[in-house]
C-alpha cells in the first residue's frame, strides 16, 4: 500500500529560495554537538539557594557518632564520681575507726591517771574526750568523779579547822570554802559557795561546781539519816544531780525517803497501802524515821492493824498471814496474839478423829 501511494505522488524538485544553507565546519565543528544547560530564572535561583541552605550541613551518620561519644563520656564520669565517692567514705570510716580508737586510749589513760592521783591531767583527758564525742561513753560521769576528787582532799579523823588565809578576794573565799568542806561544815560550805559565786561566776568554775555537788549531796544525806528531814534531804539530793549523777547510796535513801513519805500520807487512812509501801522500806532502810517512827515501827503498826481488819471482816486466812508479817518486825500484843491463834485455827481447823466403836463378837449357833 505504501509503494502504491509514493509512486502516486509527484516529485519536486527543492526550491532554493527555502531551504537553509549549510554552515560553514570547521574542525571543532567536527565535535558531537552538545545540549545547553538551561539558563534558570531568578526565581529558581532563589529557591535553589533556599532549599541548599535547608540541607544539613553534616550527614546523619555523625549524628550517631557524637551521640554515642557523648554517652560514652557521661558514663565515664559518672563512674569516677562514684569512685571518688567510695573512696571518701572508705576514708570517713577509717578516719572514724582512727577517732574511736584514740578516744578509747584516752580514756584508758585517765582511769590511770585517776588511780595515780593525777586529777588533771585525767581531767584534760576526758575534756578533750568530751569535746571530740560528747557522747562517749561513762565520759561525763568519770569526768563528775575527777572533779569531785580533785576538789575534795582526803579527809582525816579528827579534822580541824585551820586559820584562813589572809587572801583577798575570791582566793580568800575559796580557801574558806575548802576548810569548811574538810569541817563537814556542809551548810556553811554551802554558803561560802553562793558568796563566791556571786563575786566571780567565772573563777575555777568546774572546781566550784564539784564542790557544790559534794556539799549538797551530804547534807541532803545527813539530813534524810541524821535528822529525818526527808522532805529537805530529797530536795539537796535533787539539786546535787543538777552537778553530776548521784551514787548509789544516795540515790537509794531517796528513795526511800520517798517511799516512807507515800507511806505516811495512808497513816490512819488506808491500812492496807501504809503496810505495803512501809514493808519495802523497812526491808532496805529500817531505821530511817521521819523525827516520830522508824520504818520498822511504822511498819510492825501498819501490819497489825490491817490484820485486825482482815480479822474483823472473818478473812481469817488473810488476817494470819498479815500477823505473821508482823510477828516478823516485834512480838504480839495480847489482843493480836488472840487474834492471830483464833485465825490460824478457823482457817487451819484441826482434822476430826475418827473413833471406832468395838461390836461384840457374835458366836454362831451350832
């Protein structure tokens, strides 16, 4: 179809009037020829440069890498800092072992020197132990003790009162002060003390201090014993504690004096609770009175009337024990005698006998 078609059409020859004449070649024309670039608008410009500068700088993958360095750093200091810590503490603890141990020889020291009659230097020593730990143990009280030895002299049997210096001042008082103290003067010891005070709160005052503690405490105790001022004796003791703690021995006659007080307020009023608390002082303190009766006394009294009461209400079980208990502290009188056998025999009735009658013997008949 196509050949019929093309030998159908006419042939013309080329107009030379249309069609375009040849450039000239040279030898670069030789060269394959090349596609221009594309000349870009302004506007593209600007939104080429817009979208370069919107690019990252970096390529992501050092993203990672700074990343992974500054994890690898945070976790290198952190363990230093937890080995600088550890460290610290493995020194407090040494340092604190270091301490105690020092403390503890000190302490050692001044029992030492304490036995050797070196009051001050053990008195430096448990300063310094003190001022270290507060808190060491036996510290405060062994320190209470070296002031009170140290202040007090060794008394003799027959003390005598010597003439007082002739100091001036606050010396002069002290000096009195220790001479009525070595007197057993303790009232006026007492007194000496205040007036030095006055005059100078600041002169020897651990020595002042331990002074006072022994002077109130033996009177509060002369009192309790000697006078049974109970209500005076326990108040010096009280005030002797605010200088140091108290020993044993006074410590216990207050107490007791306490008891014996509580007991006195049931006097004639309660027979039962005077008994009681008079029986736990009469079993430590007997003879501690209040200027009328002594412990014992009171408390024999005390028993009696309870087991009359026990008696009157026909405990008779109760009523003989609470006899007996008296028996303990002094011999019955007539009445509580009474008293006491009848309650032992209606509570300990004695057992009946039982008697066996004799029946003739029958003989059988043959």
């Amino acid at each position: 179809m196509s050949e019929e078609l093309e030998s159908t059409q006419p042939s013309q020859p080329a107009d030379p009037s249309t069609t375009l004449p040849l450039p000239d070649l040279k030898e670069d024309d030789t060269q394959p020829i090349r596609a221009k670039k594309k000349e870009e608008t302004p506007e593209e410009t600007a939104e080429t440069a817009v979208v370069a500068k919107k690019s990252p700088a970096k390529p992501a993958r050092w993203k990672s890498i700074l990343i992974g360095m500054l994890g690898f750093v945070i976790l290198v200091g952190f363990g230093t800092y937890s080995g600088i810590q550890a460290g610290i503490g493995v020194r407090e603890d040494t340092a604190l072992a270091s301490q105690t141990q020092q403390l503890a020889e000190q302490f050692a020291l001044a029992d030492l020197d304490i036995q050797a009659g070196r009051y001050e230097n053990a008195r430096q020593r448990l300063e310094f132990i003190i001022g270290v730990d507060p808190n060491f143990p036996g510290a405060k009280d062994k320190l209470t003790e070296v002031l009170v030895l140290s202040t007090i002299p060794t008394p003799t049997i027959a003390p005598t009162i010597t003439a007082t210096p002739d100091f001036s001042g606050v010396e002069s008082a002290y000096a009195r002060a220790q001479e009525l103290i070595r007197a057993q003067d303790w009232t006026g010891a007492l007194t000496a003390l205040d007036t030095l005070r006055k005059m100078d709160a600041n002169y020897k005052t651990a020595q002042i201090d331990g002074m006072y503690y022994f002077a109130l405490r033996n009177k509060g105790y002369d009192l309790i014993i000697k006078e049974g001022n109970l209500e005076g004796g326990i108040y010096y003791l009280t005030l002797a504690e605010r200088f140091g703690p108290l020993d044993n021995n006074a410590r216990g006659i207050r107490d007791g004096a306490r008891a014996y007080m509580t007991g006195a307020s049931f006097w004639e009023l309660d027979w039962e609770q005077a008994a009681s608390y008079f029986e736990q002082v009469a079993a430590g303190w007997p003879s501690l009175w209040d200027g009328t009766m002594t412990a014992a006394q009171r408390y024999y009294t005390a028993s009696v009337r309870f087991a009359d009461e026990l008696y009157t209400a026909q405990d008779f079980c109760a009523a003989y024990d609470q006899y007996q208990k008296a028996t303990a502290m002094g011999q019955l009188d007539g009445t509580a005698a009474a008293n006491s056998a009848n309650a032992f025999n209606q509570c300990y009735p004695p057992t009946p006998e039982i008697i066996v009658e004799n029946t003739p013997e029958i003989t059988p008949t043959p």
